[in-house]
C-alpha cells in the first residue's frame, strides 16, 4: 500500500470538481458541489446524527473521532459527510471541501474503513491520506492557479528561492489606493476561507503551482471562473473604480476587500477608453468621435469631467473625482439623474443602435451635396448657403450664449457637425438642421425600427 502522498491526483480531482460542478466564480459555492454529486453523498450537521442516535454532541464528536466532521461510508459508494454546525463558517468550508476529499480520492474504499481515523489505520497511511485531502480541499476552495492570478493583479509576487509573496510593484487595480493589503488578506477574503487555510495556501502556493508544471496539469476547463471580491467604498459600499484614490459616490478615501457590498453598487456599462458612454445610454448612439463630450443623436453628455480640473475625466456616473475628490459635472444635475435613471431601469439604454442618414455630404468638409430642405443640387464649392432655400450648407449648431464670472453675455462658437447631428458632440447645443427638424428625434427613429421588425425575428432585449 502506497504511504507517502501523492498530491498530484487531488490538484486533478479539484479540477474535475470545479468543472462538472459548474462553479463561475470564487468563493466556490459547495450546495452546487454537494448537488451535482448528491448521488455520491449528502451533508448532514452532527445535530442530525445526534437526534438520530439520541447522542450528546461529545458522544457524536467521539463516535465519528473529530469535533470538525467526518465522511462515513454507507454501504459500497454512498457517503453521508457530517459536520459539526458549531464551527466558524469559513472552518465549515475547509472540512466539507476535505471530507469531500477523501470521499473523491476513494480513500474509504481504499483502505477498507467506513470513517477514516487514527484508530482504524496506522499512523502512516492516516497522515498520508489526511495530506491527500487537505491537497484537495485546498486547491478546491482556491486553486494554486487562481490564487496566483489575483495576487498578480495587485502586484504581488514571490520573493526569490522564498515560500513569501510581497507586494512587489502597482497595478492598474492597485494604483492610487492607499489601503495596505497582503496575500494572506486578500486569498482569505476572495476565497472566503479562514487565515489558517490561507496562510497555508500562500506557504504552498509555489510548491502547488510547481506540481502542475511538473505533470503539465491542464487547468483551462476552470480558466474562466471569475472573482466575486472587489474593493469597495468603507462609507456607501460603492466598488471602487481601478485606478481611483476616492469613492465616486461619496468622495472617501477609504475602501475594502471583500466579497459582498450592501447598497449602490458600481455599474461599468459600455465605457470606452476615452471614457465615454459606449453607446450612449440614453439613445444607444454607437457613432461618435473620440474626443465628443455630448452624443450627437439626443445631446447626453458622454463625458463626466471633474468641477476642479476638465482634465479629469471620470466615469459618466460618479458623484465625485476619481483623482481629487473634488464634485463632478455631472454631481446632482439632470444630466446625471437621467442616466441614472436610464442604466437602472435598462428601458433606455439597454441596446445600440445606428442612425443611419441619407443626406449626402463630402466628408472632407462635411458640406452637404444636395440640399436637404429643397433637394437642390446646384452647389458651388465656395458656397455656404443653398442659393434656393437658404439653408446652411453645414450643419453647424445653434450659438447660445455663456456667461462670464461677471454676469456678462456673450455669444458661443459654433461648431461643424455631420449632416444628421441633432446635437453638437463639442457643446451639446441643438444643431441647425434638427431646429429645422430636417432630422427626426432618436424617439422617432426608435419607433421606426420597431414597427419595421414588427413580425420578424425582433427582441428589444438583444442587441442589434
């Protein structure tokens, strides 16, 4: 009978475990586990077995040989695994993923006990068998591979020829946040297991990642499980933007890693680069330049710039700047209610959508032509106006007015826009062609393509 451990058949059970069970995400959610493999096992509590056997709990804790849980085999492949109710919740985790483990790895059937214990078995093959387990559970609640992914991503990384990880460098997550972290806090809090287990997953973090180089383990079936833990604002439990050094929603300095947030939480729907709202998530505009800050279909600002400093630009939703604090342009106007309102009732803003135009123009210059009022097409190349109608030749947008710090008027610059602009992507003013209404308003068009599809293959909840 083998004695020494063999930890590479338990990394390829948790693997196997974390794929058949469906899990999308850390924490690992062990009732998905236990109901994928309820034809092998069930869980009980120790309660049930003490109502069952009319048992005290140390008379339940010395027939099963452990205060934490035993798996019990019932007849030939069928488990009962109990635990002790008792226990901490992140304690509970650990010895359902090691009973778990054990019923696996065929460590029962293998041995030839019902309960694996001390007093069934040599002191060699217990420990052997009790290493495989806790390999198991281990790489099941947090897989060396995943671990490591999000140590990486908070700049984290192992100290040479040392069993240590240090922050070692800023990431675009970690950069600007001035909260400390280590990779025993942050493996505990995103795979939701207790400080001993992480403290041990951290010491055998490289010699796990070692023993799936070693016999080239394939871990890509669980490549794409997500984390659930993110850092959030201590004040309103607003997540936290990378990069931020204060809360969008409240402006605190002060945020924390964990799995779950009560209250608003940060919706990242369709920024760009730029950020801008890609599309629009009032009209579902998609067309638009890097450099608009209002979308030319219905005039929403697509840009959210600090009061303090234009310059910093921030996502279309914060209250306050990602960089100073300081109140956004967006901070308490109609502007930012309106898409609020938009993004969480998704009756708006659920879909893209292109406006497609049939006023020809010459992209070099933007001038229309043929006229879109009169049809003319007798256009000189320095004209500014149709000779018939009248009409500007571009479609530029309707000056207004601003105000200095005195109180003085004075008359805005116009900007050129493209021939079907409503609104102006420089300023947000109506364009002269929508004044005329030479262009129908995104509602309109709107309603357009759904009485068209009427009948066909049509769902507003897709994308189109």
């Amino acid at each position: 009978m083998q004695i020494s451990p063999d930890y590479r058949q338990p990394i390829i059970e948790a693997l196997i475990v974390l794929e058949d069970s469906g899990i999308t995400r850390f924490p690992v959610d062990l009732h998905a586990i236990g109901h994928q493999y309820r034809n092998l096992f069930e869980i009980r509590p120790y309660v049930s077995l003490m109502k069952e056997r009319s048992l005290t709990r140390e008379e339940c804790i010395d027939l099963l040989n452990s205060e934490d849980g035993a798996a019990v085999m019932h007849g030939y492949g069928r488990y009962v695994i109990y635990y002790n109710e008792k226990m901490s919740r992140r304690r509970k985790r650990f010895t359902l993923a090691h009973e778990i483990g054990h019923v696996i790895l065929g460590h029962h059937l293998e041995s030839g006990v019902p309960v694996i214990s001390r007093e069934e078995m040599t002191q060699r093959l217990y420990n052997r068998l009790e290493h495989e387990a806790s390999c198991f559970a281990r790489n099941l609640l947090c897989p060396a591979y995943h671990a490591q992914r999000l140590l990486d991503a908070h700049g984290i990384s192992r100290v040479a020829n040392e069993d240590v990880w240090e922050v070692s460098r800023r990431t675009a997550l970690t950069e600007n946040l001035g909260m400390r972290f280590s990779a025993q806090s942050l493996i505990e809090k995103a795979f939701d297991i207790s400080a001993a287990a992480a403290k041990t997953r951290v010491a055998l973090l490289q010699t796990d990642i070692d023993m799936y180089r070693a016999h080239h383990l394939d871990w890509e079936s669980t490549k794409d499980i997500g984390q659930a833990a993110r850092w959030y604002c201590t004040r309103c439990n607003l997540e936290r933007f990378p990069g931020a050094s204060h809360c969008s929603e409240c402006g605190s300095k002060r945020f924390s890693f964990r799995v779950d947030a009560s209250g608003f939480a940060y919706r990242d729907r369709g920024v760009n680069a730029h950020m801008q709202f890609s599309p629009c998530p009032v009209c579902g505009n998609e067309s638009y330049s890097a450099d608009a800050g209002y979308c030319r279909i219905c005039g929403t600002p697509l840009t959210n710039p600090c009061t303090d400093d234009p310059a910093h630009l921030n996502h279309p939703e914060a209250k306050h700047c990602y960089a100073c604090g300081n109140p956004t342009a967006f901070h308490g106007s109609d502007h930012h209610l309106r898409i609020k309102r938009s993004v969480e009732t998704q009756n708006e803003g659920d879909f893209s959508m292109i406006y497609e135009s049939q006023i020809a123009y010459d992209p070099k210059t933007n001038k229309v032509t043929m006229c879109p009022r009169c049809d003319n097409e007798q256009i000189n190349a320095d004209a500014a106006y149709c000779r018939i109608c009248g009409l500007p030749l571009v479609n530029t947008c309707i000056p207004g007015y601003r105000e200095d710090e005195f109180g003085n008027s004075y008359s805005r610059n116009t900007h050129e826009n493209l021939p079907d602009s409503r609104f102006c992507e420089q300023c947000g003013q109506p364009t002269v062609y929508f004044q005329h209404k030479l262009l129908k308003t995104y509602t309109q068009v709107r309603k357009m393509v759904v009485e068209k599809n009427d009948g066909d293959d049509y769902d507003p909840d897709i994308p189109f």
